[in-house]
C-alpha cells in the first residue's frame, strides 16, 4: 500500500516530505509548550502573531521562491547558470522587505495597541519573523529550482529541529514571556539558512543579468494568489480578535484547531515542490496525457488525505486540543467538521492552482482566488456566532476557490506567440511549496 502510494508522488517529495514533517512537529510543539507556559491573554497575541507572520510572510515571499524556482529550473534545462536569477529574487525580496518593515514601524502603535495588549516588543519580533522568512525561501527558490530537494529538505528539518528544541529550553527554563517564543520564529530560520547556504553560495554569479519584466510579470500575480490564498487559511484567528477583542479564549483554541485539522497541508506541501516541475514539463511538452494523469494522481493524495486527516479531526480534534495545547473547551465536533471541509477544499485549491500556474496561467489563478476571499467575506459577516462565521468563512472561501479553478482549468486558453529569446525562461514554469508553518 505505502509503496503504491509513493509511486503517486512526484521524485522529490521524500526528502521534501522529512523536512515538512519536522517543521509540522515543531508547529505543533512550538504552540503546546506555549499554550500551557504562557497565560490566555500572551496565548492570544502569540496566536495572532504566529498568524500574520504565515499570512503574510509567506504570501509575499512564497512568490519570490516559486518564481525563482521555476526561472533557475528553467535556464537549468538550457545550462545557464543560476546566479542571475538569485541576484533578481534577493533583490526583490529585499525590497519587499523594506516596504513590510516600513509599514511595521509606521503603524507599531496601532498594531500593538489592537493585536497584542499593548505589548510593542511583539511588534519588533515580528519584523524579525518576516525577515527570517524573506532569507529562507529566497534561499529555496535557488535550492528547489536546481532539484536540490535533499539540501532543500534539510533547511526545513533544521528549521523543525531548532524550534524544538529553542521552545524546549524555553519551557525548562521557567519562561513565560510571549515575546521569547515568537523569536523562535526569527532564530530557527536564519541558523537553517546559514546551515545549508553552501549550494546557494556556489549558484551566486556568473551569466547575463536576468530581464526584469518576465520576472515581476509573473511575481506580481503570484503576490496575490499567494496572499490571498494565506488570509482563506489564515485569517480567521486575526478576525476573532477583530471582531470580538475580549474573546481571546476563542482565538487561541481556534489557531490551536487549525494547526491540527491542517496536518493533510504539511503533508501536501512535501509533494508540492516537485508537483509543479512535474506539471511545469508536462505543459511545456504539450504532453497532455502527463499533464492529466499528474493531476488526477495529486489530486487523489490529497483526497485521501483530507478525509483521513478530517475524520480522525472531527472524531478527536475537541479532545485533543485541550491535552496538547491547553486550550479553553469553546470548539465541539462540528466546529472541527466545518475546517476539516474547509481543508479539503482547500487542498483540492492548491493542486489546481498548481496546474494552472504550470500553464503560465497566472492571472487565472489570481482570479480564483479574489473570488475566494470576496465569498470568504460575505460568509464572515453572516449574523452567527464568532466562531461558526471565521469556520464557514474558511469552508465557502476555500469551495469557491476550488470550483473557480476548475471551470478556468476546463477553459481552452487563446493559443499566444512565443516570447523573444531573451524571455524564453520565464515561459517554462517551474516549482514551489509553501503553506502554513
């Protein structure tokens, strides 16, 4: 049965696959050993912290990686060096950068005041998180683009490994501040980038600078759809605090429920850097039976892994966040069955997005998912308690993105010219992975 399920799975995803699972175990570990260390109130800031860093961290600088990725996979197919495409993305990404932090510092009152009960070190650590993030999926972008999933999968279990091990000695140590465990978030990734940069230190230089437009062409859709792919997933925590501040009970048991009903997700992010290579030079090769039967295999693994991972939510999810991460006794059975839909859906969204994202579909994707969120909206603001609008907010967001794909995925695109060769990379889309930590 394993060895049937592994022959689903594009090459890559092993080693991939080990890396996630320590960094979906350090989840787990960073936010239990937190929950029962740290008071509801800190629990609650920590938890809104942890969601802003993966919603808009990543959906900002998880483009950056795929967009380097596939241009570095790309000039690989042709014997171009790496270095080009390295020197554009830090470069963008450094920039990207600048701007959050601006925006950071500009509004450090405001998003102490509202977020984190006054707390303005949060505020710093979260700059610090961002950070962290910006270095590490440059640094994967290079990493996955080269088929260096070995190297690529040991940044991330570095990353796993010294979160747990940081909010261990945290925890024997007596500490209780929320600002401690939110720099874990800034430590762990920056000694996993530092760890494994040697591949990347040998890719910098060399070759003719990369044009810029097919770069921020492709960038600036993949900066939505990636943005608004982690506000479907990771907003509801943020709205709990908006529109119930007093309620910090239900924030933190929700980001506590999340992360557990949302293990399919880290499972799905190890067969997602090799998913879209795989798809990328199925489309590039007009080799539609691969291209499908890709797709239809992906689609099946996550299927699977919804429901498996969504039963055993649904069935466990009340008791088990209470003994695993401390958290108040607010969420029941159906509060678990709606995320767990939600999930399932929203791992079918991250599949086709992939399929459409090999077909250089950008702006396709970008569309499915600003319906998704306009929907998740109009759920949210439904006359319900606080808890049930974020839960169907994520489920109708999450069904709509999928559907949209779908029927945009069955629409015959208008065949176009092929670029001059100066752009010729930037037609051959190339890899990924990404989702919640």
């Amino acid at each position: 049965m394993i060895r049937r399920l592994l022959r689903l799975v594009p090459p890559g995803t092993l080693p991939v696959g080990g890396g996630l699972a320590l960094v979906g175990l350090a989840a787990y570990v960073h936010l239990a050993v937190a929950g029962h260390s740290l008071t509801a109130d800190d629990y609650s800031s920590l938890s809104v912290l942890w969601s802003i860093v993966f919603t808009v961290g990543i959906g900002v600088f998880l483009p950056v990686e795929q967009e380097v990725a596939r241009l570095v996979a790309a000039r690989r197919t042709r014997g171009l060096p790496p270095g080009p495409v390295l020197a554009r993305g830090a470069t963008v990404a450094a920039a990207v950068l600048t701007l959050l932090l601006a925006a950071t510092v500009a509004t450090a009152d405001t998003l102490a005041d509202r977020l984190f009960a006054g707390d303005r070190t949060m505020v710093a650590a979260l700059g610090g998180a961002l950070g962290a993030l910006a270095l590490a999926h440059t640094t994967r972008g290079v990493l996955s683009g080269l088929h260096q999933f070995g190297w690529y999968g040991t940044q991330l279990g570095v990353d796993g490994g010294l979160r747990i091990g940081l909010v261990a000695a945290l925890a024997l140590a007596g500490v209780d501040s929320p600002v401690a465990y939110a720099l874990v978030l800034v430590v762990a990734p920056l000694l996993a980038v530092a760890l494994t940069a040697p591949p990347v230190a040998r890719a910098a230089g060399g070759g003719n600078p990369v044009p810029w437009p097919p770069l921020l062409r492709g960038l600036a859709l993949l900066t939505v759809s990636s943005l608004l792919s982690q506000v479907v997933v990771n907003v509801g925590v943020i709205n709990v605090r908006l529109l119930a501040p007093a309620d910090v009970a239900t924030a933190g048991a929700l980001l506590s429920a999340l992360v557990l009903v949302r293990i399919p997700l880290f499972v799905f992010g190890s067969m997602q850097a090799a998913l879209l290579p795989g798809l990328s030079t199925a489309a590039a090769t007009d080799d539609e039976a691969a291209f499908a039967g890709l797709l239809r295999r992906a689609l099946a693994v996550v299927t699977a892994l919804g429901i498996v991972g969504g039963t055993l939510a649904v069935l466990l999810g009340p008791w088990l966040v209470q003994r695993l991460f401390d958290a108040p006794d607010v969420l029941g059975h159906a509060d678990f069955g709606w995320l767990a839909l939600a999930t399932l859906a929203y791992l079918w969204a991250m599949v086709l997005g992939q399929a459409l994202l090999a077909r250089d579909r950008h702006h396709a994707q970008a569309t499915a998912w600003t319906v998704g969120v306009v929907a998740l909206a109009a759920a949210t603001l439904a006359p319900l308690t606080v808890a049930l609008r974020v839960e169907l907010g994520y489920t109708v967001g999450s069904v709509v993105v999928a559907a949209v794909m779908i029927v945009l995925l069955r629409r015959r695109q208008t065949p176009t010219p092929p670029p001059p060769p100066s752009a010729a990379p930037a037609a051959v889309p190339a890899t990924t992975p990404g989702g919640n930590r």
